[in-house]
C-alpha cells in the first residue's frame, strides 16, 4: 500500500478501500481495527466452509479441553483426553494475515490441566506458554497467522507424550491470500496410535499403557480417532467427476504415516502441509506431527479404500477407511473383471467336475486328500482374515475354530462362499458386521476347504463332498 496512505486511521482507510477499490486495502489495520469474526470449527471428517473474504480478519477460536470416555473399537472403550469432545480436535480454519485471538477452555470435569502448541504459530511453545489452563480454567492469547499452510496442533502439558496419545492433537488451516483451488469435497482425516494395556479387540475400558507408548509398539493405528470411523455408512462420499482434498494429519505420537488411497493416484500433494505440491503421487509420508493436503479426480465409482500402507496397521489394527463413489462406469478407464477361466500351467489336463472343471491333480480321491488341498485353498485364500489359526481378528474377522455358525450349519457355510455375506452376523456370542464377498471357487475347492475347517484346531470333523456343493448351488 502506498506509504501516503499508511498514517491514516481505520475508519478512513476503509472508506478509500470502498471508494478506490484495491488500491488501498485494510491489512494495516491494527487487531482491534479488523473485522472480527467467530470461527466455525468442526468435528472430522467434516472441513468448516471456505474463506470468501479477500483480505484479514480478527479471527476468535474458542476451544474446550474435555476428559470423556468413548468407543476405541467394537466393544472397546478408552478415556480420551479431546480438544472440542472428539478426536481428533475440531478443524480450523483462518487465512493468511489473520489476527487470531484464541481461547483456551479447560472443562471443570477435566483432571488434568491441558495447554495448546498450534505448529502455525510463531511464538514460544507455539502458544504452550500462553495457554496452559487448570480444570474450569480458561486461557487467552494472540497470534498471527504469517505462514499459509496446514498445520499439526497437540496439547504440551507434562507429559507430553501421554496428552497426545490420549487424543489431544487436530489440525488448523491457514489458507493462503489467493485461497486454494476449487473442489467439490473436502475431508479432514487424521491418523494416531493408542496404546493399552489389552491387547487388540480385547473388550471393556482399556488404561493407557506407558511402557507400549515408549517401545512403539500400538496396539491401535486408526483414522479420526477409532477403528471403522470412516466406514460402511460412516464412509466418505463423493461422486464421479468430482474432485476430493483431504486435509490428512498425522498425531503420531511415535508412527510416520505411509498414506494411500487403493485404486487412485493423487494429483497433487501438498507435501508436508506446506506450499510445495508434487504431482501424481502414489502414497505419501506423513511425519508424527506432520500433515499433507492430497488432491485427486474420481473418475469411477466403487468403494476407494484409504490405508498406511505400513500394510498390517490397516488390515490388522485399524488404520483403514473408505472413500464410496457413486455414479456411471467408464469401461475406458476400468472395466471390472471381463473374465474368469481356468490357468492349467504346463499343460495340465482338465476333468470335468459339478459346477466346472479343474485340473486333474486337484481331484481329492479321499476325505484326507480333501483335507490337504483345502488346507492349501485357505492359506491363499481365507488366513489373512481369520488368520492361520482360525482364530479371527476380533471385533473384525469372526473366528472358524470353534465356530458355533460354521459348525452348527456346514450348508450355511457353502451358501456364504458361493453368494458371499454382509451385515451383522453372531458368532459365539460375539456381534461381528462387515462384508465377506462370494470366493470365486470351484465346486470341489469348496468341497475341500470347507472339509479343512471342520477338520481343523479341534472342531468337531465331517466332509463336505463337490455334490453337496452343486446342490447349494443349484437351489440359487
């Protein structure tokens, strides 16, 4: 702005703005001389609207610290430490210039004494200092938000890797003056790491554990807080040619994240958060207090399925969420499967079967023979879901050793591998709700691994035979 103009009062200065347009702007304005406007915060995945206004405001954030108890997993409970009553903590957003004043509340309910260190703040402690709060206390501080970009906040109270492992982290947006490009969809997604003292899917109200926080060793690797919070009807949305921005964090505190969306490749990343954007990325790393914005087109629908691909803390303990796009196929860029027959390497020669044909080799002449093909048919295809001992995953996978649904009903089991399953299903007891699809398997390799499992970790035996299964297939 022109230095004539810099002497000039507020009220003046607005007034040459209205009347000679960009020429003269209000960014000299002192805090209290600013517009002054509450921020809208919000829970994950939601994202609060985009900046419209063009030039600084005063921006005042109110947050609460509140202790409560909530849902890890199926039947797990945890006593989360939260910023705004979820974890992770409400979504900010301010532009670039803003004058941000911010207010920390600490809930009388609370038992600790919480503070904030936002990273978008340039200040001692990121704003630690400035806002520690007892229980029923509240703390006020100010600051500038100088640098675009998406940043980490946490709690820094002592100690602080337990504040943060309890739930005590979110993310704040500083939109640059220019605003960011346009898109359709906007999700905030945030990983994190829970450490108790049970194992996995071990039921009840799960204690923090130390000694696991400090080895690294999690039992729970989850998006937004617990496991299957963006799932089944909780997924994410969108719809072909729509563009998605996920505004994605990692509160660690000990975990860099490998993100990556199965089946899309990100047009653009803003990598670490900041200004730098790469092209066409496949996954991107996420440090423990670290962020980055990805950006991509769907161009087909079907469920998108969003990972670390650190590969076992998705399938195995819970860092897995889906993004589902609805809308018509595009064959030219992915048709789905066009074919299903049968690969006989070397020449193998084909016997006509009931359902099919398979190779010869793969005829059992006796139930033991059936037992051992079977046990081959569930490693390739059932051990990474119910695991090589039958025993599940639980709150996940249902258990096939034991299994009351599976042995109480074999006819039961053939339908469900032939049509496949999805919705709640009991098994000894337990309520288990996901979805299982049709295995593409012929008659007699039904026969055997179905045979396998009623044969196998100390369930009560019997034989499945290929006319069993030709029967259940042709009652359908």
């Amino acid at each position: 702005m022109p230095k004539l103009f810099q002497h000039l009062d507020g009220a003046v200065a607005v007034m040459l703005t209205a009347i000679i347009g960009s020429f003269v702007t209000p960014s000299f304005l002192t805090a209290d001389e600013l517009p002054v406007e509450t921020a809208k915060l919000t829970a994950a995945p939601s994202v609060p609207p985009v900046i419209n206004r063009d030039s600084p405001a005063k921006v005042i954030v109110n947050l609460d610290s509140i202790e409560l108890q909530g849902k890890l997993a199926d039947g797990v409970d945890y006593t989360f430490w939260t910023f705004g009553g979820t974890v992770p903590g409400s979504f900010i957003r301010v532009r670039e210039g803003d004058e941000i004043e911010f207010h920390l509340n600490n809930h009388p309910s609370s038992r600790m004494p919480h503070n904030i260190d936002l990273h978008a703040v340039t200040g001692p402690g990121g704003g630690a200092t400035s806002s520690f709060s007892a229980p029923g206390h509240s703390s006020k501080f100010s600051f500038k938000a100088l640098n675009p970009g998406l940043y980490v906040y946490h709690c820094a109270t002592a100690p602080v890797g337990m504040h943060i492992a309890n739930g005590m982290y979110g993310l704040i947006l500083v939109e640059p003056e220019s605003g960011l490009p346009e898109v359709d969809r906007e999700y905030y997604v945030m990983q994190s790491e829970f450490y108790t003292t049970g194992a996995y899917g071990e039921e009840g109200l799960q204690p923090f554990d130390m000694q696991k926080a400090l080895l690294e060793t999690p039992d729970y690797v989850v998006f937004n807080g617990s496991v299957g919070s963006t799932v089944g009807d909780k997924a994410l949305k969108a719809e072909v040619g729509e563009t998605v921005r996920l505004f994605v964090g990692n509160g660690g505190p000990n975990l860099i994240s490998s993100f990556h969306v199965i089946g899309e490749i990100f047009d653009k990343v803003y990598i670490e958060g900041g200004t730098l954007t790469n092209d066409n990325v496949q996954t991107t790393l996420i440090p423990a207090g670290g962020a980055a914005i990805v950006e991509f087109k769907v161009d087909v629908p079907g469920t998108f399925i969003m990972v670390d691909h650190s590969i076992f803390r998705a399938f195995n303990k819970g860092a897995l969420g889906m993004l589902e796009v609805s809308g018509p196929e595009d064959t030219a860029v992915y048709t789905g499967k066009q074919e299903d027959s049968i690969y006989l390497p070397e020449g193998g020669a084909l016997q006509s079967i009931a359902g099919g044909v398979a190779p010869a080799a793969t005829i059992a002449e006796s139930k033991e023979q059936r037992v051992q093909l079977g046990q081959r048919i569930y490693e390739q295809n059932c051990s990474a879901c119910h695991q090589p001992t039958g025993l599940g995953i639980p709150n996940a996978f249902p258990p096939l050793a034991g299994s009351d649904y599976l042995l109480s009903d074999p006819r039961r089991s053939i339908e469900v591998l032939l049509e496949g399953l999805s919705g709640e299903v009991v098994v000894n007891g337990a309520t288990y709700n996901g979805v299982m699809p049709a295995v593409s398997l012929s008659d007699e390799q039904v026969a055997n691994v179905l045979t396998y499992t009623l044969n196998s970790w100390n369930n009560n035996g019997g034989e499945i035979t290929p006319l069993d299964v030709q029967e259940v297939r042709s009652s359908h």
